[in-house]
C-alpha cells in the first residue's frame, strides 16, 4: 500500500451501484480516503465515498 500511495497518490474509481448506475471519480486522495474508512468502518462503500466527496469539497 506505501508503494503504490508514493507512486500513485490520487485514485481514479468507477463503480457500479446495486441499481446499475455507474460513478465516477478521479482525483481522489488515497491516504486520506483509506483514514477516512478506518475511521467509519460502519460505512459502506457507497455511503463512505459519499460523505467522503461531501467533506473535502
């Protein structure tokens, strides 16, 4: 994980949401996205990076 936040410290995600849609989101700091799930781990994937994008507007 070190490695790969030296060289590639932002992310660049696509998912598919249970209803087919499709998001997607660049630019994403990984550090902080992968603090941000230890820190609500009651989140889930669709929820956190919603709250997620919402702080760090």
């Amino acid at each position: 994980m070190k490695t790969w936040l030296e060289y590639r410290p932002t992310a660049e995600i696509e998912l598919k949401c249970p209803d087919g849609s499709t998001v997607k989101i660049s630019k994403l700091p990984l550090q902080k996205l992968s603090e941000f799930f230890e820190e609500n781990p009651q989140l889930s994937v669709f929820e956190g990076l919603s709250s997620f994008m919402s702080s760090n507007k």
